[in-house]
C-alpha cells in the first residue's frame, strides 16, 4: 500500500511540476524528456532533453547553489530539426532565488534569436529592479545582419492569394492541370484546401480558376469549399485533393481524402463538374480502415483506366487500378528508390506527359529503422518517372526547403503539382514552417531542375497568359 501511495506522489509530482518546465504532451507518443544531472563542489547542474513531433529537442540547463538548492542560473535552448538553434533564453538568480543581473551587462534575463541558418539574428537583454519591474529593454539586431541567410532564387518571395470562408491565406494540397485553351472562361484549374492554423476542420476541398498560374479566383457561379464533414469535425476532416480533366465526357473530376477516426475509415469521394461551377453529389471511390491503410496524398491518372497511387505511413507508394473508377485491383508496392536509403515518401502527385508517368514526392528521413511522426520535419521536393507506372526511376532531389523561420516553406515542402506550357514548367508548391503556418506559391523556368520563385508578377504572368 506504502509502495502504491509512493507512486501516487510521484505521478502528481511528475504532472504538476515536471511537465509545465519540459513541455510534456500525454498525447504525443514521440515525445521525450531526458533528465540528467551532474554535481561538483559547490554547485549542481541539471539538463533536461525534450523532443516532440515539429521542434527537433530543446533543452533546459539549470545550475543550482548546492547549500540552498536555489537556482544559480537557468538556460532554455531550442533547436530545429537539423540541430540548429531556434532559441535561446538565460536567466541569472542569487542564492535566494531572485533574478541577478550576470555582472557583464546588468541583464537578469537574456534571449537569442536565430535565422534558419542556426546563426543568431537577435539578442534581446531585459534588466529590472529590485521589485522584479522591467526597467530597461535593450534589443540588438544591426550587428548581426551578417547572419541573414540568402533567399535562393527558387523561393517564392511570398505565398499566392486565394479567398475562402476561412479568412485564411494558409492553404496545402494543391493539384493543378492545364487544359491547353480555355474551358469555361479559364485554362487553369486548380484544387487545394484551407489549412488555417494546421486546424482539421478547415481542410476542406476547394477549386479555382486562372487565365495567368498567378491570379487564382472562384468562378461566377462555383462556391467553395464543396464538401464540409457532418458531426465532430476534430475527428472528422477533409484532405488531399486530387483534380483531373476527363477528355471523353468533357469533365472535372474532383478527388479527395476524407478520415474518419469515430469509425475508423478513409474513404476517398469524388464529385465531377461539367463547366467548375456545379458539382454532382459525392461519390465513394474506395474505403479502408486506418488501422491498415493511412492512403495518404491519392493520385489518379485517367488513361485507359483509372490509375491510382497513394503513400501509407510507413513510407512507401502503392498502386491500384480501376475500369470504372469503383472496383480497385489489388494494391501493389511501387519500385521508388532514393539516393538516401533512409528517405521515404509522404505525400506526391502523379501526371502523364508523353506516354511517361511522372510523380512528385515530398519525402522526409528517417532517424531510426522505421518512420515516426518527428520524422517529418525538413522534407524536400523530388522527382522520379516512369514507364509502368510501378518501376520508376531514382528520385532527383527538385527543391529543399527553404529553412528560413517565418516563411511559409520554412520547415517542410509539402504535396506539389505542376503543370508545362510551350516548353516551361509551372510548380505550384505547398510548404509549412516551424509555428505550422502554411502557404502555397508558385515557382517556374525550363525544366523542374532549373526554376525561379513568384518574384516577378509580369514576368510570370507574361509567361502563363491565355490568350
């Protein structure tokens, strides 16, 4: 009994006081907290290692007075994935445990800011007085311009614009075509979702039209978003749009991926337009459990059939094939290899262009012998080809992300598509950054190996116009 009320404590204390100073998420099973401490004569040091499933690990260093057991001085560090600072804070106390100035500068509490590059781009000294008020707040930032990271040339400057109900510019998911002339007004057609805050809910399939790959709007008459799930939508949601143009009934057809965790299912719906303003009603395309299938990022090609591939969470493409768009053969495993045998894939798009298959995949690396969700963070852009549709060639890296905090592809690129025109190539990217704000934007030039960001809003529509 003695034993059990021990334990007891022991949870409550772990809840109540080590969880608030480490960042504990009970939800999370990637998340860790290592504490190690060491003592010397007069004091103690103690760290605690924290890892979750976006920040890489932060870190806490607090030196304790050894008589007093008052803290001497305390540091929290962040890290990114790549192990590069994000953060830094310091703070100085004495032996009762008030805040001390470090004797340099009179500052009880310092904090460093980083660029992407892991170099610092701010430091910010806080100095108050005896009652514990701010009095003094000095920030330092011209000399450490020097630091800035270059903007490579492929990024967009910032993301495109879309209208939606959700008063939100952060959007993922794109798949775009291009029809070659207009079609109901417009050449370009263009699915994606809202993502507004990473929220669930707001990752509903919605469609746009463009005469530029620049200015995309909803067509007079269309309304968006076109499917919004019914009941407690934090465990029903939408994602993964997926548009195609069906030649022989002159159509838009419209995928996407709906999940829903009450009942365990994905299911993947379909509706069809004939002019992008008026939908059909929703369709079952193909249903699995999650529990043996995630069916992540679904890609059709409609050539003789209806061809379909996907990524499940452990990394891999599968591929399915159907007559009528209702009855799938059975999955198989594509051939996709990397450069890196620890990359595996996430999310992709699949087009045909001259009797060859060409797919888009974001892909992450893996840290252990099998994929974990702290694993997806720092994902690039790649891309393979291929005859079959099952073997494809290795993936050629086409785009990192741009590791600059702040910017929408900061951390992560994620699902892609493209379209060509007369010889150039059109990539409509999608990317996340470390406070999981997310955007889309456009990037274009002669081969998907060779692009320029959105910086030129003539340049880019002058290249794309209908005529």
């Amino acid at each position: 009994m003695k034993k059990i009320k021990n334990l007891v404590v022991l949870i409550v204390f772990f809840a109540i006081f080590v969880c608030p100073t480490i960042g504990c998420q009970k939800n999370d099973v990637n998340a860790k907290a290592i504490i190690t401490c060491k003592q010397k004569k007069q004091t103690k040091t103690c760290y605690s290692k924290y890892e979750d499933r976006y920040v890489n690990y932060k870190k806490e260093k607090t030196i304790f007075y050894k008589k007093s057991k008052k803290k001497k001085f305390f540091e929290l560090t962040r890290y990114d994935k790549g192990g590069k600072y994000a953060l830094k804070e310091q703070y100085y106390f004495n032996k009762k445990g008030q805040l001390l100035s470090n004797g340099k500068d009179k500052a009880k509490k310092v904090v460093y800011d980083y660029y992407g590059n892991g170099k610092v781009s701010k430091v910010t000294r806080y100095t108050y007085n005896k009652k514990g008020k701010l009095v003094n707040k000095k920030v330092e930032t011209k000399k450490y311009l020097k630091n800035k990271p270059v903007l490579g040339i492929q990024y967009a400057s910032k993301p495109l614009s879309f209208k939606s109900i959700y008063n939100t510019n952060h959007f993922t998911h794109p798949s775009v075509i291009n029809l070659n002339s207009k079609w109901n007004g417009y050449q370009y057609w263009l699915a994606i979702t809202p993502y507004k805050n990473s929220q669930g809910r707001t990752e509903n399939p919605h469609v746009y039209a463009s005469n530029n790959m620049v200015d995309w709007i909803v067509p007079n008459g269309a309304k968006n978003p076109l499917d919004v799930p019914l009941g407690n939508r934090d465990k029903r949601y939408n994602s993964d749009t997926h548009l195609i143009y069906n030649e022989d009934k002159d159509q838009l057809e419209l995928f996407w991926r709906y999940v829903d965790h009450t009942t365990k299912k994905i299911i993947t719906y379909k509706k069809t337009s004939k002019d992008g303003r008026k939908w059909s009603q929703k369709k079952v395309v193909y249903v699995t459990n999650t529990k043996v299938n995630s069916f992540l990022s679904p890609s059709v090609v409609l050539d003789d059939n209806y061809k379909l591939w996907y990524a499940k969470k452990d990394g891999y493409v599968y591929y399915i094939n159907s007559n009528n768009g209702v009855d799938w053969s059975k999955e198989v495993r594509v051939k996709l290899p990397f450069a890196n045998d620890k990359l595996r894939t996430w999310h992709l798009d699949v087009k045909k262009y001259d009797d060859k298959y060409e797919m888009l995949i974001t892909a992450f690396k893996m840290r252990g012998h099998y994929p974990i969700i702290g694993d997806r963070v720092g994902m690039d852009l790649y891309y393979s080809e291929s005859e079959d549709g099952i073997n494809w060639t290795k993936a050629k890296l086409v785009m990192k992300h741009s590791n600059l905090r702040g910017r929408f592809d900061g951390m992560n690129l994620y699902r892609s598509s493209y379209i060509k025109k007369n010889g150039k190539y059109a990539l409509i990217y999608s990317g996340f950054d470390y406070n999981r704000t997310n955007g889309v934007s456009l990037a274009y030039g002669d081969s998907l190996f060779n692009l320029k960001g959105l910086r030129n809003r003539n340049d880019a529509i002058a290249t794309f116009q209908s005529k």
